[in-house]
C-alpha cells in the first residue's frame, strides 16, 4: 500500500489521488497528514509538499489544489521528454513539475470555467485553450504524466505490482439525421423538392425522387453498412440518437414515424445505445428528460449515455442538467474545430464541479476525432485523413488508453460532401486493429 503525505488535505487533493492511483494506475493508497507517520513508513511512500524529508519520492506542491474558488492561474509551460508539462517547480525534483495539479487543471476544464470567448455555437473553442496554444493538444498529456509517475514508482519500489492496462478501440455514431430523403413527412418533403426546382437542383430533385419510389437506397441509410464493418473486426459500437423537436439545428426524423422507431430497435438490439440532446435543449433538462423519455419508450429500456448535439459544453451546467436527467456517462468532451484530448486524456474519469467543488456522479468518456472536424473545419481531403489520425492513434496506442471515434452515418454514404469518407472510416478501424 502507498503511503501519500501532504500537511493539508482538500476535496480537490482527494479527488486527483483517486482518479490518478485508484482509477488510472489501478493501484490502493493511504493519505496521511502526519509527518511523523510517514517518515517512519518503511514502504513505498510520496511526499506531495514544499518540503522533502529525506530521499522519499517527493512531488513539490503547487497551491492550486488547496484553493477555493476559481481563478486566473499564473501557468508556467515548461518542455518535458517528447511533450509540455505545467505548474513548474524545479529541474532537481523526480518530476519538475506539479504533476497532481496540472492533471487537474485538465481534467476539471478549469479554463472553460474562467471568462472566455465563444463561437457562434456557444462553445469555447480549441484555439483558446492552453493545449492548442502551448503545442500539446495531440498529445494525452495526462496518461503521459501518470505513465511517468508509474515509472518512477517502479524504480523507486520494484515490489509495486500495477494491473496491465490495453489498448481499446470504441466507436461512437451520432444519427442526427437518420434518412436524407425519407419518412420526412409530406410538408417537408414538398417543400424540399420545390427548393431543389427553384434552385435548379436538378440532380437533388432526381435522387430524391428516386430513394421516395423505391429505387435507390437513401444515401444516410448506412446502417446495414455499420453493422458489416463491426461483425468483420468484432466490436460494438455507441448510437446516439436525435430525438428533440424539429428545428434549425434539429432535423432529425419525428419519433412517431414507425419506420425510425424500428431502426433505433434494430440498432439497440446488437449495440448500446444514448441520446443525443438537441441543440435547443441545451439549457433545459426538461427539454433532455422529454426526448430520454421517447428514447426509453421506443427501447423500453432505462438511458443513462448521452453526447451534447453540436458537441454544445458549458460548464457546468451541461453537466448538471444531464446529471439531474439521470445520465451517468456522456461522451461530449472533445472539439469540434481541432481532433486531439480536449482535457488531456484519452480516457474515461469521473467528473469534478469546480463551482461545488466536489466530484459529481457523472463520468466523461472523451473522444479524440470526429469526421465533421476533418472534412468540415479543417478541409482535409479523404486522401489525407490518415496523416492526421494515425499520429493520435499511435498516441494512445502507447499509453494504452482508448481511442475513441466519432462518426455519423451520413459521413458514410458518398453523398456530397461525403464523397470517400467511407474509406477513411475502414482506415481508421483497419489502424486500430493492427497490432503494430
């Protein structure tokens, strides 16, 4: 058992030393505020203080974990081995950094809490986090640090025994829109052939024409697709499904249409499935209660997965109203402009509130790309997607995190501007799987 020492002891302290020893490292540990205690331990043991006793294992302490309240932070960046580190203390120290406070300024989000621009979303932006702007967003910086810190602890005290940890593909799809063509209803379908007349869209007209009579498959029904490409390589996949009221940012099919109601079922029987909180319901959770509820209707099971439409994040209200819903894992946490590890970790952990300053039942599983930032924010052609995904897929593969990926099933259907975005998709799992 690890014996930690630190003279004070906070709820911020508390929640870092479980996430990082008990969650990450896989690893028990002893907290002591008694100096005494610990000098005398005679097994493995970490100072975590300003001040080394002996030759311990001695992590010098930044301020950050025993304040209250939120504020700016005076953040120092510092290079470290192939990546940045931050909260720098001093080259002499086993880590010349605060290893338990810059974890936490990740994981936390703590800078979306500050003051901050937003985009016409709502959202904060990659470009404004220190990560983008320090250099280190396609890294995992926290599995990084906490493999350091692994290995220190094992040439300090070799008896250590940590459990082995492997690499973990998850594919997640987000169905905003489950058909381009049908079971649109009568209005919109009118309404969107007449468009496609005026605006001399003729080839749009002709295939809708064609997907409503029966003789060519909608372009977004990808489904069956999906299901080929996870028997072939063996694994399931997460659907989340939009199921707000009809809206400019929401233009999913209704719920009453039988023909959508039975795809989530099929879908459901061989995955897992979550919602997908409209755009409109962002600051309502009663909003995110009416549409989990036609969800849960429509499985007859309980939902507790969730990922925020338009990836719309706000701390912490996001979070609080999806925790008031009932959701216990949401996989929003990821940016929509740049690919990489939004809060530094390619892996799941439990959510801390800044503003209550305690951990809260709800645990992030973060994403690393999605298609939509490649093709639409970036402009990557197909042909070029590897070169961007496979250095984070090689990332993670050395931490032995999970490298999660979000895609949508109108990105696989050729349909502009989609066109070889199937491919990347087949690259990507082939990637994943290969075992160099």
């Amino acid at each position: 058992m690890l014996l930690i020492y630190s003279p004070l002891s906070s709820p911020r302290l508390n929640y870092i030393l479980d996430l990082i020893f008990q969650d990450f490292l896989g690893i028990g540990y002893e907290f002591t505020s008694d100096a005494d205690k610990f000098s005398f331990h005679s097994g493995p043991k970490l100072n975590y203080s300003e001040q080394a006793f002996g030759n311990e294992l001695f992590i010098y302490s930044t301020r950050l974990l025993f304040e209250k309240g939120i504020r700016d932070q005076q953040i120092s960046v510092i290079d470290w081995q192939d990546t940045k580190a931050f909260f720098a203390t001093h080259p002499k120290y086993h880590l010349p950094f605060d290893i338990f406070a810059a974890s936490f300024y990740l994981l936390t989000r703590y800078e979306e809490y500050l003051p901050h621009r937003r985009d016409v979303h709502g959202r904060f932006d990659a470009r404004d986090s220190l990560a983008f702007q320090k250099g280190f967003l396609h890294k995992p910086v926290v599995d990084l640090y906490v493999k350091a810190l692994k290995e220190l602890l094992l040439s300090s005290y070799p008896e250590t025994v940590f459990p082995e940890r492997s690499f973990r593909f998850l594919s997640t799809i987000d169905i905003d829109n489950a058909w381009a063509y049908k079971e649109k209803g009568i209005l919109r379908t009118t309404g969107a052939l007449v468009r496609s007349l005026v605006h001399f869209e003729f080839k749009e007209f002709a295939e809708r024409m064609l997907v409503l009579l029966g003789t060519r498959s909608d372009p977004f029904d990808t489904y069956d697709y999906l299901h080929s490409v996870q028997q072939q390589f063996g694994f399931k996949s997460i659907y989340f499904f939009l199921l707000g009221d009809y809206g400019e940012n929401d233009k999913n099919v209704s719920t009453s249409r039988k023909k959508f109601q039975s795809l989530i079922n099929s879908i459901a029987d061989y995955n897992q499935v979550g919602i997908h909180p409209s755009y409109a319901s962002n600051k309502l959770s009663s909003r995110i209660r009416l549409e989990q509820s036609r969800l849960q209707k429509i499985i007859k099971s309980n939902v507790t997965k969730s990922r925020q439409h338009f990836l719309k994040l706000e701390f912490p209200e996001t979070y609080r109203n999806l925790i008031e819903c009932d959701i216990t894992d949401d996989y929003t946490m990821g940016y929509a402009s740049e690919p990489g590890f939004r809060a530094g970790t390619c892996n799941s952990y439990r959510y801390f509130d800044l503003v209550y300053d305690c951990p809260a039942p709800l645990t992030i599983h973060p994403f690393v790309v999605m298609d939509a930032t490649l093709n639409l924010y970036k402009k990557i052609k197909p042909a070029e997607a590897m070169s961007y995904v496979g250095p984070l897929l090689k990332e993670v593969k050395k931490v032995n995190g999970t490298f999660t990926l979000l895609w949508h099933n109108e990105s696989l259907g050729e349909k502009k501007p989609w066109e070889g975005w199937k491919n990347v998709y087949e690259e990507i799992i082939t990637a994943a799987y290969q075992k160099n």
